[in-house]
C-alpha cells in the first residue's frame, strides 16, 4: 500500500466514523420531536462501533492485540444489530405501529443481536484468559474443545448475519411498498413520500453487510480480506453518509404524512370485515364522491387529500375510503388521478399547449407524475396518444 493510498484510506475511514458520530448526536436532539430518530440515533450509534476495528487497522496499527481482538468480536457483534435497528426505524416513519407483546413481540427482533452478542464476549473473555488465538494449533484437550466450539460458532452466526441480512432487505422492500399503498388511500400525488431512498439504501447496507462478513471471516481464518481496505471503506463511508443525508435533513411532508398514515384506519388488502355501512348509505356516498369531481372538480387541486375530500362532502374519512375501494373500486389516489386524465385526454389530442401546461391545469404537480398516471390510464404516454389519435 502507497503513502499516497494510505492516506486516502484513513481519511475516509475518519470521515466515516465523524459522519456517524455526528448523525447520533443530531439524531439524539431530534429525537423528542420525532420518535423514529430513537430508532435512527440507536443505528448510527451500532455503526460506529462496527468500524471500530478499522480505526485501530488503519488509523492506530500499534494497538495491542487483545485490543484489536476485542475491535473485531465488537464489529462482528455489532452488525446483527444493524438490521433490526434500520427496519424499526422504516417502521416507524412510515407510520407502521410495531407489534407489540401478543403475536411475536418486537423482542425477537433483537434475538438473534443478543446471541451474538453473548457468544463475541464469551469468545473475547476465553481468547484473552487462555492467551490463545483464532489459528492456533497443537491446542490439546478443554482448550481444543473450546477452539473448535468458538470456530463452528463463528462460522454458524456468519451464515446467520448473511439470512438475517437478506430477510431485513426483503421486509423494507415490503414496507417501502406497503407504505406506497397506504399513501394512495390518503394522497393523490405520493411524490417524495413514497421512501424510496429507504429501499436503496437497505441493498446497500445489505451488500455492506455481506462484504464486511466475508472479510471478517477471511481474516479471522488467517487469510486475507478479498475487497481491498481502501474499497471497503469507501464503501462505508458512502452509504452512511447518503444514510445520515437522507434521513436527517428536515421533511415536513413526511413527517404530516407519517402522522396521518398512523391515525387512519387503512385496512390490509383494502378489505372490511365489519362494515358500518350499508348499501344504501355507500351509494349516497359515492354520489357525493364523483359530484365533487364533476362538478367541483375538487382534482384540479395539486395538493388534495383524503381528508380535504371528506371534508368537502360531509362525510367521515374513514367512510369515504371504504365509499372508493369497496364501491367504486380505486383508492383515492387512482380515483383522482384517473379524473385528472379524463380531463386531459381531449387536452392532449387538440395540442394546444404544451403536456407540462395539461398536466398542472389538470391537477398533477410535475411532469412524471402526469406521465405515469397518463399510461396507466391510456395505455400510451401523452405523445404517442395525441399520434395515434391524429392518424385516425
């Protein structure tokens, strides 16, 4: 390794470290005003002390061994904890209320974190009373037991990190997209509450993870780690940083939409097991419903949410959803929308104006949003439907 890419590898491993203690403390002020950050200060606390071994790797090499022993049994211990600490914090600012005691109880979560835990500071006190190693050999008796033990252990948990990693990715994927559903009952535009920032992240963290894994385990065997230090830092130093940018900068939106998503009653799969209404109460309902959009045209408002629809009819929120998936058949983001478009399709034939100009007179607040809704309700994109309806 040059000077030159010395350097450059522990400046980013100092970046790194002063990223992550910086977002703990912004997130331990904030997190009176916003409970996620409990969740979030806890993450980016666990972080740092993952790459407490590249701190005494990189940036001090003199450290004695049983420090560095000791560095290493923290950060393997500490990335169970990353997983369960980042999906608790998805949870939470998308409105989701974790389960709590009955069913599965949030504590088992943290299960699988407490095990390793436990077996890093057995293996550590062990290692250090019997001033052994990892590779030592011609250990005979208790000892040998012992070794073989913490071996198998190590290589048992390693492959469990890898399963719990994959199984924390694939429930943010869920969330980010049940939290994009739960949106479209409330909102008629989602853009920049739909946390897909959250669903990168999570596969980069998990792809972290694993790499991370692998060269803990290469070096614990005695063998040398296959991603170079300087790529493996400047891996980390990347995602905590998109990380910390990400979920700490201020979102007022997000943050009203996260209160209001916790306070509606949205059931699963849009169904009411107990419906408080009848019939004929949901067919006056949904009189009231398209009446306001026809004659109304309460769409033509960028910023129009359920509640403000409710409001408009004089009818209880939780009525007007069931009133749209049950009776009608949309949530109310796709029974905006789709008469938003209504109102657009002989716009965008006559082309008059310009498919940005449609789009804000007909309600939409930016361009990609009014193409989406466009072809999901047409088939086409806006141009490609102005052509065909040109040639015939």
């Amino acid at each position: 390794m040059t000077f030159d890419t010395q350097t450059i590898h522990a400046a980013t491993v100092a970046a790194t470290l002063s990223v992550a203690a910086l977002a703990t403390l912004l997130g331990w002020q904030q997190r009176r005003i916003d409970p996620s950050r409990t969740f979030l200060t806890a993450f980016f606390a666990v972080f740092v002390i993952s790459e407490i071994d590249s701190v005494f790797s990189v940036l001090i090499e003199t450290a004695p061994q049983v420090v560095r022993a000791g560095s290493e049994l923290a950060g393997f211990a500490a990335n169970f904890w990353l997983g369960p600490l980042f999906f608790a914090y998805v949870r939470s600012i998308a409105g989701l209320t974790p389960k709590t005691g009955g069913e599965t109880g949030n504590w088992l979560h943290f299960l699988l974190p407490g095990v390793a835990t436990v077996f890093a500071i057995g293996a550590f006190l062990y290692l250090d009373v019997a001033q052994i190693t990892w590779n030592e050999r011609g250990t005979s008796g208790l000892a040998a037991f012992f070794l073989t033990f913490l071996h198998y252990g190590f290589m048992f948990l390693s492959i469990a990190l890898a399963v719990q990693w994959a199984v924390y990715v694939a429930w943010v994927l869920l969330t980010q997209a049940r939290h994009v559903d739960r949106l479209k009952q409330v909102y008629a535009s989602t853009e920049g509450l739909e946390l897909r920032w959250v669903s990168i992240l999570a596969c980069a963290l998990g792809i972290y993870v694993l790499q991370h894994l692998i060269g803990q385990i290469m070096i614990l065997q005695g063998g040398q780690d296959f991603v170079g230090p300087l790529f493996d830092s400047v891996l980390v130093l990347v995602v905590v940083f998109s990380l910390a940018l990400w979920s700490l900068r201020p979102s007022p939106d997000l943050d009203s939409a996260t209160r209001t998503l916790a306070k509606i009653d949205i059931p699963k799969d849009r169904k009411y097991e107990k419906s408080a209404l009848d019939p004929a109460q949901a067919e006056r309902i949904a009189r009231k419903l398209v009446r306001a959009m026809d004659q109304d045209r309460l769409y033509r408002d960028p910023n129009l949410t359920l509640s403000m629809l409710a409001q408009h009819v004089g009818v209880s929120l939780n009525h007007v959803s069931q009133t749209l998936n049950q009776n009608l058949g949309q949530s109310f983001f796709e029974f905006i929308n789709s008469w938003r478009i209504k109102e657009a399709m002989p716009l965008v034939e006559k082309g008059e104006t310009t498919v940005l100009a449609i789009a804000y007179e007909v309600g939409f607040n930016s361009r990609s949003a009014f193409y989406s809704a466009f072809k999901r309700e047409t088939g086409q994109t806006p141009t490609a439907y102005k052509s065909a309806r040109a040639g015939n």
